[in-house]
C-alpha cells in the first residue's frame, strides 16, 4: 500500500510515517508496537526515538502529513476562472476521490486518531480549521451577492462534510465517497447563501 507523503525534513521520518501507516492497516492501532513501526519502515527504535517520543505522536504526524496532502489536492483543483459554486464541486469531487484511492489510511486517519484523546482532537481541529480557511477563500473570495461566510459556518460546513465521510466509513461504503459529492457541494451552496 502507497502512502502518498508530502516531503519531510528527513528520509528517516518519512519511512517511520510509512512504516506507522503500514502498521495500522495491518494491526489496528492499539496493536500497533513500536516494533511493528520500525520493522515496516526498516529502521532502529533509536531512530523512531529521535523524531517521535511514541506511537501516538507518530500517528498525529501521520495524520497531518497525510491531510495536508488532501488540503493540496484541494487547492489544486480550485480554479478562479470558473463560478465559486462549480470551484466547491470540483475540489470537493478531487478531495472525496483522493480519499477513496486509500480506504484502510482514510480508516485510520478518520477512527484511530479519536482515540488519542486530546492530541488526536487537537490534530483534528488544526487541520479542519485549515479546510475551513480554505472553503473561506473560495466563497468569500468569489463573486457573489450576500454577505461573506463567516469562519464558524465555514466550520459547521467541515463538520458536516466529515460526518458524511464518517459514515460512509462505517458503514463500508468507502468506495462511494465520490456519492457524496453532491450533498456536499449542496451543504456548502445552502450555507454560503442563506447565512447573514
């Protein structure tokens, strides 16, 4: 399984981030060893111990490296030239797709990192806000009557992006995120027009 990273400070720190998100797939989370990490990245302990104090910061890392890469996937697919609304669609349309190439990571990254508590919810919320930012900028920045979104309904917009994702999740329909395109880009419609 190809884990598509961004580049990192350190060939080593890439491997280990591999090696986590081969590992979970594998084992489930709380299975997961340190062992299992650094066996799957071809690493020391020594080495996983100089970027990372534990697992559950190496899924944190995990976690955003693999977002940030969505949030690129994002951004490379809005285009100015075309009407805010068609923008939403076809990023959205990118976003879900790029999500469903990987269902086991989409799996981990969406469940397991919950179960880290305060670490994984702060992770979850710095990368929502910037899925929020960006959903400003297009709406905001389009031409458009009314007035602009505001950062909380921009939120409430993630929020019920990601629970759609959620439940497709749960319910084993990964392969049927792209499904969700339309629903999404209707959120994202009645949101921007009807909020004051």
């Amino acid at each position: 399984m190809a884990v598509p990273l961004p580049s990192l400070p350190s060939e080593h720190r890439s491997r280990l981030l591999e090696g986590m998100a081969h590992a979970v797939a594998r084992n489930g989370y709380a299975a997961t060893t340190i062992a299992d990490i650094v066996g799957e990245a071809s690493v020391s302990r020594r080495t996983f111990y100089e970027h990372f104090e534990g697992k559950a910061e190496c899924l944190v890392a995990l976690f955003e490296a693999a977002s940030h890469n969505a949030l690129k996937v994002l951004r490379d697919a809005i285009d100015p030239a075309h009407p805010w609304p068609t923008q939403v669609e076809r990023a959205l349309a990118a976003y879900l797709q790029a999500m469903a190439a990987n269902p086991v990571l989409l799996r981990t990254l969406y469940i397991e990192i919950l179960g880290l508590g305060p670490a994984g919810l702060a992770a979850r919320r710095r990368v929502n806000r910037e899925i929020a930012a960006l959903v400003l900028d297009v709406v905001n920045g389009a031409d458009r009557k009314g007035p602009p979104l505001s950062g909380q309904m921009a939120m409430v917009v993630v929020g019920g992006i990601n629970e759609l994702v959620l439940e497709c999740i749960e319910h084993d329909r990964v392969d049927r995120l792209g499904d969700l395109v339309a629903p999404a880009a209707q959120l994202v419609r009645a949101v921007a027009a009807e909020h004051p």
